[in-house]
C-alpha cells in the first residue's frame, strides 16, 4: 500500500466519522479503493457515516471478496438503507454475500415496496421461541432493549409478545410458549404511511411489530420514526378527494383487521363470539 492511502486508513480508522464527511463528493471508484485499502471494521464505520446512495454507488464497484467482510459487519439497518440506494440488478448479489441470518431480515426488510409501512421497519433486535425456557429468553435478549420481546414460530411467523418485565419475575424454567400472549397488536408491511400514522396504537405503544402477508415478523416501527416522517412529508395532501379518502379509510381498515383477526384466532370456540360481543359493544 502506498504511503498516503496508508496514512487516509489509519486516519479513517481513527476518525471514521469525519473519514466519511470527506469522502462525500469523491468518485465513487475512488470511494471503493478508500474502503478497500480500510481495515473491513474500520470500514464499517465510515459507510455507517456516510450518505445510502453514495455508499451504495462504490459498493455497485467493489469485488465481491473486498466487499462482503464489510457486509458481513455492516449493521441490519444501515445495510438495508444503502442496499435500497444499489442498482437492483447488483442487489440480490450483495445479498447472497451475507450471512444467511442477516441476509433473511434484510431481504423481508427490502421487499417492502416505497411508501409502505415495511419501508420505516427496523430489525428485530432478538426473537423467542417457544419452546425456550426463561433463562434461555433472558440470554438471548442480553444486550438489547425495548419494553417487550417477540415469539416466533420456525417459520419466523408472529404468534405471541411478552413484556420483558413479566419475562424477568416468572420461574426460570417455564416455557415462553405458557407465558407469552397470543394476541398481538401487529402493522402489516403493506400498509400505507398515513395508516400506520393514524393507528390507534400509538396511545398506548411506541413500538410496533410489522408482518408480512404471510404474519412472518419483518421488523419494528417506532413511533417516533413515524412522527419524523409525517413532518418531513407535511400534512396528508386533501387532493384526490373521495378516492384518497377511500383508500386512507381502507388502509386504516387493514391496519385495524390485522390486529383483530389475531386476537379472534387466539381467543378460539366460544370464546370467539364473546370477543366479537365486545367489540361490538365498545364501537356503540
């Protein structure tokens, strides 16, 4: 390596943030030698820092060896927002280069189509199963936050939520499976922004689960990455008038159903009935 491109990675390494400030307006050929000459950690850091689409550009140009260590360490989150910005033809390749974990999230994560609610969702940080005990959950969520932890079954289907504080007191041997609730409040990915904006939920969580059309848990909305997108797109537009209206009022309707109809699946027989008697007594 030659002096200077040494002396730009050790100076990137030391001080990526700014490494990536710099980097912003340079050729993108000259951005994916940068990286390559940089430790893949180091790596990591400057394109955490640096604008989606101009990280995105000197991926689209970096070989797959040089490439996927840094990849494999690029964070969920920030790898989906620049994966978005890469050309679709080089982007199921970039995806094949992760580990098979991450590629599953990040693919369910890039399938959401612009303007749906699948496009704010988050990587779950952990998941449950089941069958683990509670000392097996507790492990599993070391290291994370968030106020209540998600059940899946072995197809990553969303079947049941517990709340990290109940997880903490119950007997360390019993199964999430006995603990966990079966009805959860859930957003599906194709939902529009303005339903997930308008759900109801909202007053009572400040985090959400997003699904897929088929109940596969795709990630998280936070409520106040909602709100941030409502002020950058400004106020619903009244153009368009009952048609808009229609399809707001359906979306709404979807987002509602979604959290119904697993509640009536959980509730089961009789007791069907009675949910439904209550719903609709609380709607007069």
């Amino acid at each position: 390596m030659l002096a200077h491109r040494h002396l730009a990675a050790r100076f990137a390494a030391a001080h990526p943030g700014e490494a990536a400030r710099r980097l912003e307006g340079v050729p993108s050929a000259d951005v994916a030698e940068f990286l390559a000459d940089v430790d893949p950690a180091a790596a990591v850091e400057v394109v955490e820092g640096m604008l989606p689409s101009s990280a995105a550009a000197a991926f689209e140009l970096m070989p797959p060896a040089v490439l996927s260590p840094i990849l494999e360490r690029l964070p969920v989150a920030r790898c989906v927002l620049v994966l978005r910005a890469v050309a679709r033809a080089d982007r199921q390749a970039m995806v094949e280069l992760l580990p098979r974990t991450s590629a599953f999230k990040v693919e369910r994560l890039l399938s959401s189509t612009e303007g749906s609610a699948g496009v704010l969702a988050e990587p779950v940080p952990a998941v449950l199963s089941p069958g683990m005990d509670v000392t097996e959950a507790l492990q599993s969520l070391e290291g994370t936050s968030g106020s209540y932890a998600y059940v899946v079954d072995g197809d990553h289907r969303l079947i049941g939520v517990i709340h990290r504080k109940e997880l903490s007191k119950s007997a360390r041997r019993a199964k999430i499976g006995g603990l966990m609730v079966h009805s959860v409040v859930r957003l599906p990915s194709s939902a529009s922004l303005v339903a997930v904006r308008n759900h109801r939920a909202w007053v009572d969580y400040e985090t959400l689960p997003v699904v897929d059309g088929d109940g596969v848990l795709v990630g998280l909305i936070r409520h106040r990455n909602v709100r941030r997108t409502a002020i950058a797109r400004g106020p619903v537009a009244s153009a368009g008038g009952r048609a808009a209206a229609l399809e707001t009022f359906l979306d709404l309707g979807e987002v509602y159903w979604s959290g119904l109809s697993s509640l009536l699946t959980a509730l089961g027989g009789r007791d069907v009935e009675i949910g439904i008697e209550k719903v609709n007594r609380e709607a007069r």
